[in-house]
C-alpha cells in the first residue's frame, strides 16, 4: 500500500438511546481500526445499522468519537476538526434532493466552497475554477450548468455536482456515504465512473460508503466488511470477492441480485435481512444469532481478526488460517 | 392460463405549463392468473404512473386520456368511485414505494390493517382481530407487533407489513411499486423471496414495478421495459435477459456492476431521456442509442412480435410467419 492519508485506530462512537426507564447505549461502531492509502478507494461495506455512516460522520467531525484516534495526513484530528481538515476530507451525501441549497444558483454554491477553501483566488479565477470543476465530473457546458438552479438537475447531475463541490476545496480523501443508492441503476454506473476517475486523474482517495457489494467491487481496490459496528473482513477487492471468509460476506455475496447466476439456495429463505440491535451489547461475536456456523466460542467471547495473507484479515472463529 | 387483467392503449398525460407530456403512450398487455410481470424502465419514464392509471388512482395533473383497463371483463376506467370501492382490495391491491411514507405514523400497525377490513368488509371485531394476525404471521412478523407503531419496525419490516396489509382481502392481483427500493440486498431478497412464496401459496397475480432489473430478474415470469412512456421490448424474463433485442434493454442490462468474471469498465446509457412534452418524430430512443440508423430519426418503430416477444425497434426484423 502506498502512503497512508488516513489512520483510524480503535474508534468508538456510542449512543445513548431510550428513555428514563430504558436507558441504554448504542454500539454503533465500535472499535473500529483501517487505514486509507493514497489515490486508494476503500469501500466500507454493511447493511443498514453496521455502523459506516456513523464512521464517515465521526471521519467529517459530524459527531465527536467516543473514543478512539484519527490520523488524517500525519496529524490527528481532534474532537473539533479545523477547516483546513474539512476541506481535505469532504463528503458527498446519500441524498442529491436534500443536500443543495434549492435556492441559490449551482454556480454560487460552489463559489462559495472556493471562497472558503480557496482565498488565494480572485472572483474571476472562482469561476474560472467552477467551470472546470464541474466539467471535471462530466457536466458539460460548464458555464451553462453553473448558471442553473438545482430542480433543473436530476438526480444523477445533482451527484455530480456533489462531487464536484467536494473537488472545490482541493481534497486528499472524499467520504462518499452511498452516493448512488438513491440514482436509478442506470445512471449509477456513470457516477461510479467518475469516482474511479478521480482517483486515476487527481489522485484522490475516496472512502465509498455502501450496502452494494457488487458496486463496491466495481470501483474499490479495497474493501472493509462492517457487521454491528465492527469489522468482520477485509482485504483486497478481488481477494474478498473470489473468497469470502466470514459468513457475514459470503450471506452479502449469495443475495447479491445477479441475473446471470441461477437463484442459489441461499440464506434468505430463513434470513430476513433484520438489521441487527446493539444496545448494551453482550460478549461474543455480534452475527451470531444470524451464523449457520455459530459455535459456543462465539457467544462466550469476540473474535479478534486474524490475517489470512499479507492484506486478508477475517474476525471469525469459524474461519482458520 | 386466461386474461385477468388485459390493459389496451392506455394513454396518461400530464398537464403542464408548456402543454401535456405524454407519460404513458399506448401501452398494451394481459396479465394471466397468477402471473408475474414485472416492468423496468428509469425513473421518469411513466412506470408508477402506468401502476396508478391501472389502479385508477390518478390525481391532477395527471389524467387518463385514452385506452382501457379491463379487469375480470370489467373495464375499470368506466366505474364510478362507488362501484371502484368493491373491487379495490377485494379484487386488487397496492403495495406502495415507500413503507416509511405509506403507513400513519401515529397508528398501530393493528389499527392500521383493521382499518382496511372495516372499510371493505362487513367482518366483525374477533373476525377482523384474527385476520389482521394471520396475514402478519404470513410475512414473518410476529402478531405481538399488531401493537407496534410504524417506527418501531425495521424498514424490511415495515414493507412486510405493507404486503400484509395489501393481502388481507385475498385480491387476484397485487400491484407492487419498487417495494424494494429502500432495502439492504439481503432484506431485498428476502423480501421478494416471500412474495414468490405467497404467490405460490395464494395464487395472486404480480404487477412489480422496478427500476433495478436484476432484483426481479429470479422472480418474474415475463418482463416489460419501458422507456419515455412506451414499451420497448416485453418478453418472457429469461429470454429478455439472455439476449436482449432492443438497444435500451441492452443497455440496461450492462448497466450494472456484477460479482461475477473479471471486472470490466461499464459505461452505462449516456444521455438523457427525452422531452414529453414536445417528443422527437422518430424514435424516442435514437438520440441515445449507440446502433442509430437515419430511419430511427424519421419514422417512429412499431411494436413487433415473435415468438412471444415484441420489440419496438426498427433493428428487430421478425421472420414473417
């Protein structure tokens, strides 16, 4: 792996949940280490509850970590994250109807994020800067884009846009938190494309943020699989895919909708998908009631990860090296 | 297998400013007993309001302006509301896009089913209590939750409840607008690997509407796309997935990333549907389409079939037989 850009090591984020008589805390990540290298696309990976959107807003200084450090280029980031951090570590939301300001003019927005972010420059480098910036992210013409308001966009061209004020602020590291998950499947591919071109053309690291596996493969190098707010897998894109460990990824791998494989026999006959709960949770390992190989072992204690290959770690008892 | 459902030449527009935009233009097909079809097509592209038009829920600015819609031999779009209200629920159903929006915030899910059995039938208290049990316990959840409101229930639940709540009358025909679009992928197939089992069990017919063809590709007996408010290509599932005949099909069918074979660059389907408004002569299709001819620009395709598939396209030459 090249240089790294962010180190996570043992973040925590809790929740306190209930009322006076049902208090109780909520695990949504719970100590969570990786690591994002340089010009790298990282996919996190879990069903809703796993505990990824809490990692990319504790990762955007949304929310303080319980507990936990993070290194974003060889400094830490402290409960209060400065701006210059924001402006290296942008994120671009799940949502494209409710993350722009339907008021204003796309040109001003993204101004505005090159005002901020990029003082050196005088108004008529701004929009300079904006056309090229939303041309970077294939919306074309640019000076025509700039001057519409977003309901004149659609869905697919308001990601865009969301990717292109992310570029605004110069970034080593966008936090992508399902970005296509509300675009119809047809226009995902071209927004998943645009990720992979930053990464090859500017060199940006990105943290793609998903429940979608096979996405998750078409434009991550690596991939971190996410259960209950912790880590059960992760390694290296296709070493995952051609051989899931955890029961977790191998159930995320067979319900995977693919109409060029026959209907397996799969799990999702007795597995409804219920996300799973974890307030004050017990000992053991968090999939447990859902594992066709739980063992004892695995309701008495966690299991810690252990390395498969050089870039393969898995958290299962189940699994040997 | 006879016609229970048989729409010919439906036609919707929608009022605007600048004149009517044709969403739905002369679709045409029958659904047997107990069949699946399910129809794809993105977003915009008069699907779900194909579904209201067959449901006769249109609302202004949309209005049915032409076409049949022919249930059991009873054309819908000739009912008065009164004579509507004994066939809704009792002969069809609908299960909404949105669980979260679909069911009142502030009533049990008990009351809320209950609601259902007193608008439509003349059922009493015990009667309606046991029935509301039994159709909860038919999709997996269990009668405790009669008692639950709406946000104590996952999102998967949720849309199980609403499935619930579209069978408690029996209906012939249940019409499904992207039930699944807010699920994780496994909640998704388990969600669609129950309503295959209760149709086996009860017989129902599915209309299921979807923009994300591979989560139907396993499950529907034949398949629709539409594209701009027309249908492109209709056939049975598996030969429309084998070896698509329209362009657009094929385009869709690309559009996804999949976990199989070496990964590859998709491209997806550049563009932008286009304008009802003021349709282009032609082929609605040829400003995207990759294989365009100087006929596409000219002369609009006609519905062609062979062998139990239609096609709209003017590369289809059908064998005369």
């Amino acid at each position: 792996m090249s240089e790294t850009i962010l180190g996570v090591a043992g973040l925590s984020r809790f929740f306190r949940v209930g009322g006076f008589r049902s208090r109780g805390i909520l695990h949504a990540t719970d100590d969570v280490s990786f690591k994002v290298g340089a010009g790298e696309i990282v996919a996190l990976v879990g069903e809703s509850g796993s505990g990824k959107s809490t990692i990319a807003r504790v990762l955007a200084g949304l929310y303080p970590p319980t507990a936990g450090s993070i290194t974003f280029e060889g400094q830490s980031v402290g409960r209060h994250s400065s701006r210059r951090v924001r402006g290296r570590m942008p994120m671009v939301f799940q949502d494209p109807f409710g993350s722009i300001n339907p008021v204003l003019r796309v040109g001003h927005s993204l101004e505005r994020s090159l005002k901020l972010h990029r003082s050196e420059l005088n108004a008529a480098a701004r929009y300079e800067e904006a056309i090229a910036l939303v041309e970077r992210v294939g919306l074309t013409p640019g000076a025509e884009v700039l001057r519409r308001f977003p309901h004149e966009l659609s869905g697919g061209q308001r990601q865009r846009l969301g990717f292109a004020q992310a570029l605004a602020s110069r970034p080593s590291l966008i936090l992508a938190d399902e970005p296509v998950s509300m675009l119809d499947v047809s226009i995902r591919i071209g927004l998943l494309n645009v990720m992979k071109d930053l990464r090859d053309r500017e060199g940006v690291s990105l943290l793609y943020i998903t429940h979608d596996l096979a996405s998750a493969r078409y434009v991550a190098d690596r991939m971190i699989v996410l259960y209950a707010g912790r880590i059960v897998e992760e390694g290296l894109t296709e070493e995952v895919i051609s051989s899931p460990q955890h029961p977790y990824t191998r159930l995320l791998m067979s319900t995977a909708p693919d109409p060029r494989l026959p209907l397996s026999d799969d799990a999702s006959l007795t597995d409804l998908g219920e996300p799973p709960k974890v307030i004050n949770p017990g000992p053991g390992c968090r999939f447990a009631p859902r594992c066709p190989l739980a063992m004892d072992q695995c309701r008495a204690s966690t299991p810690t990860a252990v390395a498969l290959s050089p870039t393969q770690r898995v958290a299962c008892y189940a699994v040997t090296p | 297998m006879s016609s229970l459902l048989s729409v010919r030449d439906l036609r919707v527009d929608y009022e605007t400013p600048a004149g009517p935009a044709r969403a739905v233009s002369g679709v045409s097909f029958d659904l047997a007993r107990g069949e699946f079809l399910a129809i794809v097509g993105e977003s915009g592209c008069g699907k779900s309001t194909m579904l209201f038009a067959i449901a006769q829920l249109l609302t202004y600015p949309a209005s049915q302006v032409g076409g049949t819609v022919t249930f059991e031999g009873v054309d819908l779009t000739t009912l008065r509301p009164e004579e509507l209200r004994q066939h809704r629920w009792r002969d069809f159903s609908v299960v909404m896009q949105s669980a979260m929006n679909a069911l009142n915030p502030t009533m049990s899910i008990g009351a809320q089913l209950a609601d259902v059995c007193r608008a439509h039938t003349d059922w009493d208290a015990a009667r309606i209590t046991q029935r509301c049990a039994e159709v909860l316990a038919m999709v997996s959840i269990d009668p405790a939750h009669l008692k639950s409101y709406p946000f104590q229930l996952s999102g998967g639940m949720r849309q199980r409840a609403m499935i619930a709540m579209a069978l408690l009358l029996e209906p012939k025909l249940v019409i499904m607008d992207e039930p699944t679009s807010a699920l994780d992928v496994v909640a998704q197939r388990s969600l669609m690997r129950q309503v295959q089992a209760l149709r086996e069990q009860l017989g129902f017919s599915v209309l299921f509407v979807t923009h994300d063809m591979s989560v139907v590709s396993h499950f529907s007996d034949r398949l629709a796309v539409m594209y701009a408010g027309e249908v492109v290509e209709m056939g049975s599932t598996r030969a429309v997935f084998d070896d698509p005949q329209h362009p657009y099909s094929h385009g869709l069918m690309d559009a996804f990333p999949s976990l199989l074979g070496a990964p590859r660059v998709l491209t997806g389907i550049a563009g932008n549907p286009p304008s009802l408004v003021n349709p282009p002569g032609g082929c609605l299709f040829a400003a995207r389409c990759a294989q365009v001819m100087d006929v596409c620009r000219s002369v609009h395709p006609e519905l062609l079939e062979e062998d139990g598939r239609t096609v709209r396209c003017h590369l289809f030459h059908p064998v005369a037989s």
